[in-house]
C-alpha cells in the first residue's frame, strides 16, 4: 500500500456523529414504513374485535310446547368448523311438570344480518327421537353428549332405560355422529 502524500481528507474518517445520524435516519424509515399502509390493508388478526357466539334465548326451535317458551338447559359455544365465527350448541326442550320431556341438541350459527335471531344449522338431536341428553359439553372441537332413550313404547317416559355416548365432529361441511357402545339400562 502506498502512503498518501497529503493530509487525510475530512470525509474518509467515521466519527461517531456520522454513525449516530445513520443509525437514527434509517431508524425513521423503518419506523414511517411500519406506520404507513395503503388503505385497502386489513387489520392483524390481533386487532379484531371477536365476534360473539350466538345466543341460544333469542333463536326460534322446533318444538311445540304448547305456548310455553322453549327450556334452555344447556349451552357451549366454540368455533367447531373453523371458520372464525363461533358456533353455539344448545340442548333444549319444553318445559314439563313431571316426565323427561324429549330433548333436543342443535347448532347455531350466526343470523345472516347484524342484529338478527341466531339458526339452527344442525340437528344434533332430534325432539321427535324421544331422547334425553346428559353429560353435555365441548372438549376441543368435538361435542360429546350421552343420550338416554327407550328400549320400547311401553317403557315409561319418566324412566329412560338405555344409555349411549355419542360425540359430533365437523368434517366435510357436516357434523358427523360417532356413537359409542350402547348401555341396555340405564
């Protein structure tokens, strides 16, 4: 390397000042960059505000209870098909002096406008089975229920005699029945 013949000029030396000024130059666009989105940008999935799950007091049922309004007994809520919108799922039947009054469990989703009733998007359940839920929940997104029922038409309807687990996945755009092994009494 040949020595220079003359005194070092100003600019070929890095002062600390230089490096400061840098540092906080880029610094200011990177920051003005992460500020500045165009206006089409949706929100991080961080910033929305979660939706709530259907309330199952304000949906209509298929059940006739003869005037009377419709017994909530159970409700859960998660979002079962993964679609960002919790589902609510709701065990319901008409209210009953004495007996075990038939049970339905259904899905809700969502109205379709703002502001409007929940719907029934499944039938877990049907009333018209003469069934009775116990044991109801949602573990992950799988509902598990058991059901009891009658081995016949003449077994009294206070009294149900056959018990079985069943559990309900969303697959495929449905909710699939997986039943497990039957119990003879109760």
């Amino acid at each position: 390397m040949q020595p220079s013949a003359g005194p070092a000029l100003p600019h070929t030396r890095a002062r600390s000042v230089h490096w400061i000024s840098t540092a906080a130059l880029l610094g200011a666009v990177i920051g003005a960059g992460a500020l500045v989105q165009p206006a089409d940008a949706s929100p991080h999935a961080s910033q929305a505000t979660p939706r709530p799950a259907p309330d199952p007091k304000a949906a209509t049922y298929p059940l006739d209870c003869a005037g009377a309004p419709v017994d909530v007994v159970s409700r859960v809520s998660a979002d079962l098909d993964q679609d960002g919108r919790p589902e609510t799922v709701v065990v319901v039947h008409c209210p009953v002096q004495a007996g075990t009054p038939p049970t339905g469990v259904f899905v809700l989703t969502a109205g379709a406008a703002p502001g409007s009733a929940p719907r029934i998007v499944a039938t877990l359940v049907d009333p018209a089975e003469q069934r009775s839920i116990t044991g109801f929940g949602i573990q992950g997104r799988t509902i598990r229920a058991t059901v009891l029922g009658y081995s016949s038409d003449t077994t009294p309807r206070c009294c149900p005699d056959q018990k079985r687990a069943y559990t309900w996945q969303w697959r495929a755009g449905r909710y699939y029945a997986t039943p497990g092994a039957l119990a003879n009494s109760v």
